[in-house]
DNA sequence: CACGCACATGACAACGCTGTCAGGGGGCAC
DNA sequence: GTGCCCCCTGACAGCGTTGTCATGTGCGTG
C-alpha cells in the first residue's frame, strides 16, 4: 500500500524511469504516444511527484517562506494572504512562521526555512536589526523585507515618515495643537519613523512637544484604556490623536467610544475592518497588505531570477482615507474670561 | 560556497557520518566527548540538517498542512495562527495552502500537501462534501477537518443547529416573531446546519416560515446593502435580524448603520474585532477560533499516535455574548385603533 | 585467561528523483 | 551505400540523510 513513485509508473506505461521523468517536467522530445501512455498510466495509479525527492536533488524546494510577526495579525493575515495568492499562480507553496517578535526565534525560524527547507526564497517582517548569520545564504536565497527595512536585504515598506507627517499635517489644518501619539513603541523601526515625523512635524508649526502627550509600550505590552483616562485627564488634554499602528488605533478606537468620546479627531496609522461603521468613521492612513504582500513577492521573483541586484528599499503609496474623525476640527481655546481668542 | 552538510560536519570533527547523524538526533550511545566534538563543528559550521534529504528516508516531512478557504478572512486567520502556535512547540513547520471554496484547487491543494509535500498531517476546511481521491492515503496521512465536518475524516466544529436555536430563541424571548435569517448560504453545510436550526425554532415556537425573511446567497454573492434595504422596506418587515456568518455580520451590521438603523435587534453567528465598539454593541455566538484551531492540531496529534480510531466528530462550545443588540425587544404590535393588543 | 556483553563507532545501501551521457533507429545528403 | 544528424529513449550516478548490520574495544564474570 505504498503511494505510486516514478517507478510505478514506468513499469504501467512500459518505459524507464527517465522517460516518466520527462513528461511529469514537460520536457520536449518525448513521442506523443509515449507522452499519452505515461500520462495515462499516471492518471491510473494517482501518481505525484515525491516534492522531498525533487528538491534534495535539485537542492532547492519549490516553496517560500513567509516569516511574520503573528498570523492573528489582520495585517499580517492579509499580507501572507496576497503573497499566497500569488505564489499558486507560480506553482510555489508557502511555509508560515511566526517571530512573536523573539530574535531568537526569528533567526530559527529562518534559519529552518532557508538551510533547512532550502526555500526558494523568504519574504520575513525582521525583527532584529541585524541578521548576520543569513550571510551565508545570501548568493543563494532571496530575502525580502516588509513591512519594516532591514538593510541588507531588499524591503518593501511604506514611506511612514511622510505618511505621518500628512496626517499630522491635516489635524493641524483643523487648528490642533496637542496631538496626542498613541503607542511609540521603540522596538519597530517603522514606529519610530513615525514617531520621528510626529517630532519633526512639531518643528514645522512651531508646535512644543510635550512628552506628556507619548504614550509608550513598555515591556511589549500598553493599556489602552487606561492610557486614554491619563491623556484626557490631563489639565491640558491632546484635542485630537494620532495612532502610530492598527493594534493602537483599535484599542484607542474602543478606549474612547467606551467612554462616550468617541467624537474625538482621531487618525490612525493602518486601516481596519469596521473603521467606516464606527460614528464618526476613523479617517487612516491606508497601508494596503495586499499592495505590500504582492510587492513583496513580485520582488522576490524578481531576485529569483537576477539575484546580482543591489539591496534597496521599495516604497509602496499609501492614502489618506478620509471617514470624520480625522477632519473634527480643534475645539476654540476660551480665555479665563470666556472671551475667545 | 555550498551550504555545510552532514559529511563536512564528519569531516571537521573526525567523525564518520553517521555519528553526526546520531549526534543531531539526539541518539544515545555517543560518547560525550565525541558529541561535544561534533556540536562544536556543528556549530562552527553553522550546519542545518536537510529537511527533504529526512523526509525523503523516512517518507514523511516534519511538517503540517493547512488548507482553508482564504487567510484574509479573520476567522481562519487565527484558526491557522492558533495551529502554527501548537506545531511551532511540536517542532513541525506549517504549509498553508487556500482553496478560494473551489472543489478542484481543494483537490491539488491536499494532494500536493499529502501526496507531494508527504506532510505528517492536514487540517483543512472542507469544501466538497466527498473527497474520494484521498482514499489512498487514509493509512499514511492524518486528516482533521475543521469549522464544516467531513463524513470519512475527524472533524472538530461547533454545534452550528443548538447554538442557533439558542441564538434564536434569545430573540424570541424578547417578543420577536419576525427574524431575517441573513445569509443562507447553500455551498456550507455549516450555513446549512444552522439554517436548519433556524427553521426548526420556528415550529417550536408557532411561528410562520417566511420565506422572504431569507437572504439567500446567489452564485457566491450578496449584495448586503441591497438586501437589508428589500428587508426593512417589506410591507411586514422583520424586526430582528440573525446573521448566519462573520461576513454576513459585517456586512449587515455596516448596511444597518449606514441607514441609521443601528438599533435594530440583531445577532450574528461569529465574533468579529470591533463587534463590541458598535452602540448597541452587536451580541453573538462566539465560535473562538483558537479553540477550534487547538483542538484540530490536538486531534490531529493524537492521530499521529493512534491511526486507527474511527473518525467522529468533536463539538467545540460556543457561547453567546450578550452586547446589547440581541436584547432589543421587538416593538409593539398596534392594532388599527391603536389600541394595544 | 577465555568468553560474553555493552558500548561506541563506522561502512554501506537506499529513499525518489533528475542530470549526464550513451545508444538505437530512421531520414536525408552526398 | 555510407555517413551524419536528429529524435527519442534508457542506464546510471548521486543529491543528504538515516536504517541495518558489522566491527572494535574494554570490562566483568566464571
């Protein structure tokens, strides 16, 4: 009761093993009734190829790798769904792994997938800065970041400095002068580009960056709902809030309706399901993970076939999306006396 | 420039190589110096044993197999998130694979996995009702099915016809005759299941069937706006709705809002980020879906062990989670003198 | 001291497939 | 008729690993 090998084959349709060999790869010169026999016999018995076998002796699998913070991530969930989609078309399969944001486990992860399962190439959301140990493997397995650079591999990310700027920029259009930024997580990159374009955004409008005004995860972990208290209780509260990620925006998104401020002028870095049933509509940054996840692996295709190519960053666009809560307007600043300015 | 195999790890540590091999698998009788020996050349080297050169001897690979409908929709995101979590402590790598609910990419998908990949396990999402072609590996590879049962394999799903009724008879409870059942989709037996379950309450409680209370899902599609729309604007509307799916929900919840009848009495089958944001928040059946994923890969562990056991079904709990849509009680009839009857 | 046994190690084949090379047969040109 | 080439096919090795079996060494026992 063992499952069909070439062999099989070869002895059902009355050839070698060499010739089965060349009709499952399409090669050229095989006789169409010989081709038709083969074909036949395989159909019969249900064979396919042994991938194992295939690719010790090719010495490369037909499979990516996809290393990913965690799949519970919608954002996440979404990319890896665009580059599965894809990688079918191309007759790859696709091998997930998560970090769970560990280093170490970042770098067995990788490690498994690129000298262990010899994948054709990995698409990963680094972690660490550095990843120094993939240096061997550099001439012979693609790598591509996303999401967040790594700098000695091709990434595809977002302009998130500028992105953030541009939001900023509307909130102060509509007169605010406290905004608030949510989450300034200092282990991503990507966070601390944004948070980078909140400071320098402050500069331009000759706004003061009131620290106060930061809420940080400390130890990977942040009360939402506690956090959003301090900020409001403050004696000179933000008017309006900036979320710097999807996880951020959703938790001051619930922080605040739970609370009934729900009408407070909100933007937040990353869409999410439901942000256009909310009233008002959180406006966002969009940052596609479809228009990511298929930039990733268009890239990593690409290097497939050229690998010689140097390192660089690929900027996918984001948008601005416009639903309410980023267009509130700041409330008028009232003078002791209750004259207006 | 090749990647360090077993015989340069023999090589380097004056071993034959054989003795790495028992080394890296953790193999008793090796003396300690010589397994230090061969750890340090090992690490030196930075050697990865070779995933298909093992599973080509042993004739299984060290990793599972997934296949679901899409990883974009976020019930089975976190399905496949809760079963990469087990296999990562299992040591076994996650292959996902999508169906797009198409019987034949269903086919090459398991195939390619079971017959291809030679994966230790599937779990996947049933699409067709019958899947005569993995007959010939019924010994050799253990299959879970998962959210919609499976006739010939271990299926883990929720009791879709008790957790509607009891869905159901909530609403009742607070005075509605008139539910829309949203969403009946005939491609799922799980939609089936539960539609039946909705059918069934209605005897129990003497109400009519009203077919056109129904939404049915035509060809893969809905239109949810349109559909709410034809609903409310009956001549006897319903006045609660129950939604048969997490995208159903979405969609309705959105479609309601969006009119400014937000308020309209509602459950939805599945549990959804944000559902609890909403006013009113929108109650539901939770169908946890990293229970779910738990006890698939448990299930599917236990196969590993046990081949032999007659496949069977195994309910995972739901719960219904009160928010404050599904406890809108139906307005009073008023009789045409409008007096109350 | 001889024997047996446990322990530590190695030689070798085989897993299923493809790359290399060789060979048989038929058609065409000289 | 002879030589050549092209088309089609097959024999065989080897990819990196592990299972089987064999070997060598040292120690306890009678």
């Amino acid at each position: 009761m063992r499952r069909p090998g070439i062999k099989e084959v070869a002895e059902e349709s009355g050839v070698s093993i060499k010739t089965v060999s060349r009709v499952v790869n399409g090669e050229a010169s095989v006789h169409p009734d010989t081709r038709g026999r083969v074909l036949a016999a395989i159909e019969r018995l249900g064979y396919v190829p042994n991938t194992a076998a295939r690719s010790l002796k090719s010495g490369t699998a037909g499979g990516i790798g996809v290393v990913i913070d965690s799949l519970a991530d919608p954002f996440f969930a979404s990319l890896v769904s665009a580059i599965e989609a894809r990688a079918l078309v191309e007759g790859l399969s696709v091998l997930v792994a998560t970090t769970g944001l560990d280093p170490e486990r970042e770098r067995s992860q990788l490690l498994n997938l690129i000298a262990g399962h010899q994948v054709a190439g990995v698409i990963f959301a680094p972690v660490a800065d550095e990843l120094p140990y993939l240096e061997p493997y550099r001439a012979l397995t693609p790598v591509v970041a996303v999401d967040r650079p790594s700098p000695a591999h091709d990434s595809v990310v977002v302009d998130d400095y500028g992105a953030t700027q541009l939001a900023l920029r509307q909130l102060a259009s509509f007169g605010h002068r406290r905004i608030a930024f949510y989450d300034q997580d200092e282990r991503f990159l990507t966070v601390r580009r944004r948070f980078h374009g909140y400071c320098d955004l402050h500069e331009e409008f000759g706004m003061k960056l009131d620290p106060a005004l930061v809420a940080w995860t400390v130890d990977g972990s942040l009360d939402y709902a506690a956090e959003t208290q301090r900020l409001l209780g403050m004696d000179d509260p933000p008017t309006a809030f900036f979320a710097s990620n999807t996880k951020a925006a959703i938790g001051l998104a619930t922080s605040l309706h739970r609370i009934g401020r729900g009408d407070t002028a909100f933007i937040a870095f990353g869409d999410f399901s439901l942000a256009d049933v909310l009233r008002p509509g959180v406006s966002c940054v969009d940052q596609d993970p479809f228009l990511i996840g298929n930039a990733a692996i268009e890239r990593l295709l690409e290097l497939r076939e050229n690998p010689t190519t140097e390192p660089r960053e690929w900027i996918v666009p984001t948008s601005l999306v416009q639903r309410g809560s980023g267009e509130i307007p700041a409330p008028i600043p009232i003078t002791m006396e209750g004259i207006l300015l």
